[in-house]
C-alpha cells in the first residue's frame, strides 16, 4: 500500500468512526496540496468542532515543521475549531496531541510514541465518551 493510500485510509478509518460514535465528520480531499491552509478531516458535533490533521507511522515519532503547526492553527481559529494532531502508531493506534502539547526540538515539533501515551488522548477521551 502507498503512502497516500495509506493516509487516505487512515482518515477514513477515523471518519467512520467520529460517525459510527455520533458526531459529523467531513474529509478534506487535497487537503496537503491547496495553496490555503486546511485539515484532513474536520469534525464536530453541537457543541465542539475539530480540526484534524491525520498521520499514520509506522516508526515511534513523526515530526512536524513550524509550517504545519502554523497552517492547522490559521485554519482553526478562522473556522473556529480547536487543533488538533492524530497520529497512529503502527500495532498501537491512535493519539490525539493538543498543539500545545507537541515536543520542540531545534527545528521542528516532534510526537513520539511516550509522550502520545503520556499527553495523548484516545479516541474515546477526545469525544468525552469515558
């Protein structure tokens, strides 16, 4: 399987699964190549909004430059929605990070497979569902 196709699964994967717990859940097709800055996927429900950016690993940490965490932040507070990043470690699964929570390293932002765990939210915790 592809990289893209890989996270073009994994989006959909968590789609389903903001529906499948009641909640709306589009997926931005294109979202990395548009010149305008915007998530994977936004979610929402009455109450809270998400804007989601997806990836799936299969190493323990996945970067993130200073234009990643700008673009999700831009987009998120024109549209309203809090920032957030998912990432699914391979025979884990999946970590949602606050941007206020990511590692900074000399030159990038960085989620490693700890701090997911420590700072991280499961699905079931994101959508208040204990």
């Amino acid at each position: 399987m592809s990289r893209k196709s890989k996270g073009i699964s994994a989006e959909r994967e968590l789609l389903h699964r903001f529906w499948g717990n009641g909640w709306a859940c589009i997926r931005v097709a294109g979202s990395g190549s548009m010149g305008f800055p915007s998530p994977d996927l936004l979610a929402g429900n009455a109450i809270r909004r998400l804007a989601i950016e997806c990836k799936s690993i299969n190493d323990d940490k996945k970067y993130f430059s200073q234009d990643d965490i700008d673009k999700i932040s831009e987009f998120a507070g024109k549209f309203g929605a809090e920032a957030w990043f998912a990432v699914k470690f391979l025979n884990v699964g999946w970590f949602f990070i606050s941007l206020d929570d990511l590692d900074k390293t000399k030159s990038n932002f960085v989620v490693s497979l700890g701090l997911a765990k420590n700072k991280g939210l499961s699905f079931d915790e994101l959508i208040g569902k204990f």
